[in-house]
C-alpha cells in the first residue's frame, strides 16, 4: 500500500489553505516568466510542457472537488483513480491562458468547499484503492503538496528558460 498522501514531502511547512490559495497566483508569475512562445514547449521528448502542467492541475482540481465533495455526500466512499496521461492526450490546442482561467476557477469553488467544511469533515472516511482509506483531511494536504510539485516543475522549466535565452 502506498503512502496516503504520496506528495506529502514537498509540504514546506507553511498551512495548506495559504499553500492552497497561494497556488493560482504563482502559476500566473510563473508563466509570465516563461512567455507565451516556451509555454507549449517540452523540456525532454517524456516530459511535459508548461501548458500540459497547467492542464493537469486543472484536471486533478476537478478530481480533487469531485473526491472532497463525494466525501461529505456518501459513508466512505471508494474514489475513482485516473490515468493522468491518457487524461492529457486531449491537451493539445488548449492554451496556458485557458488552462489556468480553468484551474483558477476551479479551485476557488473548490477553496470555499474546503473553508466551510474542513473543521467539521476533516475525518470523514473515502477508500482510495492503491491507498486505503483516506480522510477529507489527507485529500486537502494532498491538493496541497501536488501542487507544490507541479509549482517546482514550472519553476525549473522557467529556470531553464531564462538560461537558454
């Protein structure tokens, strides 16, 4: 069994909500820094572009809704996985612009879910199949810690950008 939340060490300490409301603004900076003309470009043939991980996070953002949500609806539910890059095969001539409006929209709904609720369903129960059972509380500090893993990506792609230029 893997661990529950398998982004737990990019945590840096600062609270989930800050790290949670902090996210869509730094996408923002961050694409700013590496330009419309590198934002669909890939670092390595495997690896994904900019604009892919802004399309991600958008994806894993309605993931994470719909798992947070399903919890405080049902008695333990048992959540879905997904594939994440058969998730991206539809990526393609979806823009960094797009993709963070969508993302940006997302987790604003999905922050006031979290704000309402969280004191009161943080140990409500949801089965992960490759996890286990799992808490409203382990699905916001794994939103969290996913981000701060994509956050780092984009970073070091724009590192790298400002290199090269």
């Amino acid at each position: 069994m893997s661990k529950l939340n398998p982004y737990e060490d990019f945590l840096d300490g600062r609270s989930i909500d800050v790290i949670l409301m902090a996210t869509a603004p730094a996408i923002r900076s961050i694409l700013d820094r590496v330009g419309v003309a590198n934002a669909s470009t890939r670092p390595a043939p495997e690896k994904w572009s900019p604009v892919e991980i802004v399309c991600h996070l958008a994806d894993c953002e309605l993931v994470f809704g719909f798992r947070l949500r399903q919890t405080l609806a049902e008695d333990n539910p048992t959540i879905e996985p997904f594939d994440q890059d058969k998730w991206a095969g539809v990526y393609t001539g979806i823009s960094a612009e797009e993709a963070l409006a969508t993302f940006a929209a997302l987790r604003e709904w999905n922050l006031r879910l979290i704000a309402m609720s969280l004191s009161t369903a943080a140990n409500r129960k949801m089965t992960h199949p490759e996890r286990g059972t799992m808490t409203f509380r382990n699905v916001v500090e794994t939103m969290a810690g996913h981000d701060l893993n994509h956050l780092g990506q984009l970073r070091r792609f724009a590192e790298a950008s400002a290199v090269k230029a």
